[in-house]
C-alpha cells in the first residue's frame, strides 16, 4: 500500500485485533497517521464499552457453588481393586452354581404318572366326541335313542296286545 | 487506555496469572482452601459464560454449580497450573455443549421447554430507567450474538463478554491463534455494520 494512504475499514478491523498482524509499510503509515490511529481508537473503544455493558447487564449469580466433600482418597485408590474383586466373586459363583445359577425344572415320577393319565382322560374324550359330535344336551331335544325307536317301529309295524313284539 | 494505564492493567493482570498458578498448583495437590479460592476468583465469569449462552438465570446457575464439581473431580488431569483459566473455561464450554445436546435430544422426545427467552427480571437493579436500558442492550447483544456463525459466536463471546485473550481462546476452543482471528475478523466485522447496536455503544441511541 501506499504510505500515504489511509488504512480502510478491514485494516482497521485487523489492527483492532492485533496490531502486529499489519504489513510493515500499514505499520509505518500508522506511526505517522493520527486520524487512522484515532479511529482505531474509537472502534476500540466501542469494543471496550460492549465488554463493560456486557458485564453490568449481565445479572449476578444469587448462589455460589457448592462443593462436595472431598471423595475419601483411600477409597479412591482401592475402587479399582474392589471393582476386579466384586467381579472375580460373582464370576466363581456363576461357575459354581449348577447349571449357572439358572434354574431347572426337575419333573419327579409321580408327576409324570399323573400327567400321563390326563393325557390319556384327554384322549377318551377326543374319541368319544369323534363318535357323537353333539353334546348330550342336544342329543335329548334333537333324537331319541336307537332303542326306543327300534320298539316303537316294531310295535307299529305288528301291534300286540300287550304292545310287546311277538 | 494510556500507555501507563495499559502498564498498569498489565501488571495487575501478570500478578493475578501469578496467584492463580499458585493456587492451582495448591488445589492439584489437594489443598480444599486453594480450590475455594479459585471458585471464589471464577465463579461469577463462569456464570457470565453460561448466562450468555443460555440466557436464563436459574439453568445458568445449575450448570455453573455442576462445572465447578467437574473442575474439582478432575484437578488431577490438568498438566499445568498456569493454564488454569483456559482449562476451567474448556470444561465450561464443553459441559454447555453436552447441555445444548441432551437439550436437543429431550426436544426430540418434545421434552424440553425449548430455548428460553430473556427474562428481564433476571436483572438486578430496582431502577425501571436503567432496566429499560439495559433490557434494550441486551436485547441488541443477544440478537446480534445469535446472527453470528457458531465459531464466530463461540469466539466472540469468550473474547468481548469473558475477556479472554486471543490466546487463551484458542487454548479453550483448542484452535490455532489465526483461526480465532479469522473468526473474531468476521464478527467485528459484523458489528461495525450493526448501527443499532454501535448506537447502543456510543452513546447515540434514542
């Protein structure tokens, strides 16, 4: 730049920051030019008065932190060490434990002897059920039994006098 | 500022540093006094911190309580005592991002109350004038913050509203110094565009 010339708006902006980021010849033309060392003043001077303002109008804290007691240190230095002892113990009785601790159903004889004959219950009554599908309920409204038919039939077919079937 | 005063500000800032190192070094070995110090000397900047990014009050104290236990848990981690002030900010600003994330996820579920508005009785004074004022400030800060890019935003805000230096911003955000002026550029840049909000600062407004 020219040594005459006045620094422009970013150079200010730059020299605001640090003056010891200009070019020698912007640094040189600084040292000579009071009106561009004025207004870098003015500008930092705005920067100055945000800095204060920000402070006044930001509010107080009403509480100061609170600290905890310090963590016993002993412990400290053994948390480690209890933390690899908790996990070895419960790793031995995982081993130890039958079948790893998880609990097995054990089916004694008599149970399976009882199951056996439910199942078997079970199963009569499937077949029955095959052979006459409606329930005895419906069976009485719906048909008479073979039997009685069978007499009645008879009966009418060659009555006797005592309604008996010769 | 005048080359004394800058002097001045600067001696005063190097004896700070100082003291700070001293007593992260003390917290790292255990010492509760020197933890309670640091707490004392960065509570209320971490507090600014959280405010800013979640602009309510009540979040911004739960979230400062919940980085100071942080800090204490992990002492132990940090490697050195005189980058004491950019750890305990990396730690806030990464316990914010875990806030916004489980915030996003709720809001996903339709859990979470959204982002909240600025609450003017979040303020302090018992002035209506001054509140007005201040609510009209802040109003234009926030607006103008929330028109930034992310990093843009992040810079900005560590830089202008936590007074950090550029270098320790990029500690924090853990970037190379040319990146955050690339970003802390742009913004400027924006804000030498914002006439309300330069009005704001200059005193021109109304």
């Amino acid at each position: 730049m020219d040594r005459n010339e006045h620094l422009n708006k970013n150079t200010i902006i730059k020299a605001v920051i640090d003056g010891t980021d200009l070019s020698k010849a912007e640094q040189d033309h600084l040292a000579e030019c009071g009106g561009c060392r004025s207004e870098i003043d003015r500008f930092k001077s705005e920067l100055d008065t945000l800095e204060q303002k920000a402070d006044i109008t930001a509010p107080l804290p009403t509480r100061r932190p609170v600290l905890p007691e310090k963590e016993n240190y002993s412990f400290r230095l053994f948390r480690p060490i209890f933390a690899a002892g908790l996990t070895a113990l419960m790793l031995v009785a995982f081993i130890w434990w039958p079948n790893g601790g998880i609990p097995v159903y054990e089916e004694t004889t008599a149970q399976i002897l009882l199951e056996m004959e439910a199942d078997e219950r079970l199963m009569t009554d499937i077949e029955e059920l095959e052979g006459i599908a409606l329930s005895g309920i419906y069976m009485d409204e719906s048909e008479e039994t073979e039997d009685l038919m069978e007499d009645e039939f008879m009966d009418f077919l060659i009555p006797t006098d005592n309604g008996s079937v010769i | 500022m005048t080359p004394d005063r800058k002097k001045e500000f600067d001696r005063t800032m190097s004896d700070q540093n100082h003291q700070i190192t001293i007593l992260a070094e003390n917290a790292m070995a255990g010492n509760r006094v020197s933890i309670e110090q640091l707490v004392d000397i960065f509570h209320q900047d971490i507090f600014r911190l959280v405010y800013y990014k979640t602009r309510t009050r009540m979040d911004a104290e739960d979230i400062t309580q919940e980085i100071f236990i942080k800090m204490m848990k992990n002492l132990h981690r940090l490697k050195s005592p005189n980058k004491f002030k950019s750890w305990l900010f990396s730690i806030a600003y990464n316990h914010i991002r875990d806030y916004f994330r489980k915030q996003k996820m709720l809001g996903v579920f339709g859990l979470n109350a959204g982002v909240k508005d600025f609450n003017p009785e979040d303020q302090d004074t018992n002035n209506p004038d001054e509140d007005l004022l201040k609510k009209e400030f802040q109003d234009k800060l926030f607006e103008f913050i929330e028109d930034l890019s992310r990093w843009e935003k992040e810079i900005f805000i560590l830089r202008f509203i936590n007074h950090l230096k550029i270098r320790e911003v990029a500690a924090v955000l853990k970037k190379n110094e040319s990146t955050i002026k690339t970003h802390l550029y742009r913004a400027i840049e924006k804000l030498s565009r914002n006439n309300e909000l330069r009005d704001l600062l200059t005193g021109d407004a109304g």
